[in-house]
C-alpha cells in the first residue's frame, strides 16, 4: 500500500542555519507515528514541510503518492493539518467553525452539514457545538480544533503537539479518539515531547535532534536502541549520544 506520508532527504536551512538535515520518513495508512525531539530540534519545521506550508530546500515529498510541489491542490485535500499555535475564530460556533473550513474545502452543503454532526458526535461536543469558541475550555477548544481538521475527511493528519497545555481527561479523550482515526484507516503523524503519550498512540517513533533523525522504530526498539528500561531513559541516552556525534 502507498504510504500516506514519503519524505526523502529532507533539508531546510534557516539564514545559514540547518534546521532539518537529510530526514528520511514514512507513515504507513492506519498508522500513527510519532515524531519525539526537544524544542528547536526541528519537529515543527519537519511538519509545515510536510503538510506544504514550508517549501523544503531540497528532498522529496509525497502525500499519499502525489508529489507536493506538482500536485498542491490535491495535496491539500489529502491533508489535514494542525499547527501548535492554531487560533480559532472566538465569535463563532464550534459547528460555524466546522462548516467554515468545509466551504473552503469546497464541500456540497448536503455533505458538509452530515459531516458536522458527525464529527459532533464522534468527539463528544453536542453540549457546547453552538457555543462560542471564546467561551469553551481548552479541551473542549481543542476538540473543536481537531474536528476542524478533519472536516473534508482527509487521508492524513499532520499534528503538532495536539493535547499541549490540556489536562489528564482532555488528553486521554483526544488521544483515543486519534486511536479510532487510525483504525479507520488513516495515516497520522504525530509531533510531542511527551514520553507517555507516544508509548500509548504511536506504532512507530522517529527521534529527531538537531534537524537529524537520530533513531526509529516501535517503542520497544527505541529503548533497546538507547540501552535503557523505559521510554524516556531511551529518550535522554539518544540525546546525549546525538550530542557526541
């Protein structure tokens, strides 16, 4: 099967500075991986190269087979992208919200409106889908955010630091409910910091440091490969061993 995501030497250099250098990556169809590394390693670069808001400096990318740079409108059908700084828009309605991003997808009306009530129900938000999105928690925001994402029923989702700054419920609700997106068959990849959220979503982890991807594979290969008894002792002895090299 085509993979949902294909990066092949992947570079980008900011004023001289190598951001990402040479990532290799893929994300199998009903697959999530996770994309681990500290702050300034080079995750949020990685993921707008990939999901077509950042052009790479060099390197091949392919979403769902289609090249990126000569086939962007599909592309951008394909994708659904979140970005760790996204803002909603506070006067409107989480269903607003929804159907807003539909139309600029292009949607019919018909289909639009059956997807909103189903992305509704499948993320729990009927007590709060007609309130405003300035008055809603940041779980329930969040919520709001992912369904927005996933509005035109992309192939592949592509997110950064989804359940960042959220409580332990918020995040455990998020986080199973990527687990259901994946067993329906989608392709998500997935940028966090957070040990424990990766040992329970991911099917494969990459560990970038420095624009480098310093290791890959499942959980378990990852702490085998950092001589380590747990995740985040794994995490710490790649680190470090990046740091040497």
């Amino acid at each position: 099967m085509t993979p949902g995501i294909e990066a092949v030497s992947l570079r980008k250099d900011y004023h001289g500075h190598q951001a990402v250098d040479g990532i290799d990556l893929v994300v199998p169809m009903g697959s999530i991986v996770g994309l681990l590394g500290p702050n300034g390693a080079g995750k949020t670069t990685t993921l707008r190269m990939l999901a077509g808001i950042l052009r790479a400096a060099s390197g091949d990318i392919r979403i769902c087979g289609l090249p990126v740079e000569k086939h962007p409108m599909a592309i951008k059908r394909r994708i659904g992208f979140l970005s760790g700084d996204t803002q909603l828009y506070e006067r409107l309605t989480v269903r607003e919200i929804l159907r807003f991003f539909g139309r600029l997808h292009e949607m019919e009306r018909a289909e639009l409106e059956s997807r909103i009530e189903q992305l509704v129900d499948t993320f729990d938000m009927t007590p709060f889908a007609d309130r405003r999105i300035g008055n809603l928690s940041a779980g329930q925001t969040q919520r709001a955010n992912i369904a927005r994402t996933l509005v035109h029923d992309p192939d592949v989702l592509i997110l950064d630091e989804a359940t960042a700054s959220l409580d332990i419920i918020s995040s455990q609700f998020i986080m199973q409910s990527l687990k259901q997106i994946r067993d329906n068959g989608k392709a998500i990849l997935f940028s966090t910091h957070i040990m424990s959220e990766a040992e329970y979503l991911c099917d494969q982890i990459s560990l970038i440091h420095q624009g480098h991807i310093i290791a890959q594979g499942t959980t378990d290969e990852i702490i085998s490969q950092g001589g380590a008894d747990n995740l985040t002792d794994a995490f710490l002895q790649l680190m470090a061993a990046g740091e040497n090299q």
